[in-house]
C-alpha cells in the first residue's frame, strides 16, 4: 500500500517512515510545502493529513490530487506516532502491526 503523509513535524519524519514500513506501507513525507507539491503526490492509496500542523494551502492540493487519483483521504488533527498506528491499523485491516512498532 502506498502513503502519503502531509503535514507532521520534521522531527518525526523518521518515525513516520519506520511506522509505514512496519505496516508494509510505502510512504512519502511533505511536512512543508514546496512548490510542485501536486506533482509530487504521485497516486496514492491514502493520503494522510496531520491538519494541526499542516497549511491550508498544502490540504487543498493534497486533496485535489486525492480526488484525481480516487485516493482515500484520512484527516488527524495530531500528528503523533500513535495517531499514524491508529490510522493504518484501520486502513490495512490489521489488529496489530507486523512487527513491534518501538
């Protein structure tokens, strides 16, 4: 499965990769925005917004591109390790991830 994490803090961004990757997600991390963010979404299965910390501007073009490749959209106010555990235990079916998460 294929991710898209939009929003977050920079800090995170490596525990965010490890939690995908426990989840066998492939994730892709815009915590700032940048100038062909659209081009850069690619198409995804999920696109995960972390709305506390993420512009307006970004969730606008995240779920304009969300729409164009039929993608499923999750909005989560925080952006913690857990709240991403919570978000892909939902979205891959699972009840407990794959490998121990910390």
């Amino acid at each position: 499965m294929s991710v898209v994490i939009v929003g977050g803090h920079d800090r995170m961004v490596g525990q965010y990769r490890e939690i995908c990757r426990k989840y066998n997600c492939k994730a892709k991390i815009f915590t700032k925005m940048s100038g062909k963010l659209a081009n850069q979404i690619g198409s995804p299965d999920l696109i995960i917004l972390f709305t506390n910390t993420v512009s307006h501007k970004m969730v606008l073009s995240a779920v304009g591109e969300a729409e164009k490749c039929n993608a499923d959209v999750v909005r989560s106010h925080t952006s913690s390790g857990n709240a991403l555990i919570e978000i892909l235990e939902k979205a891959c079916n699972l009840a407990t991830p794959v490998k121990e998460v910390f």
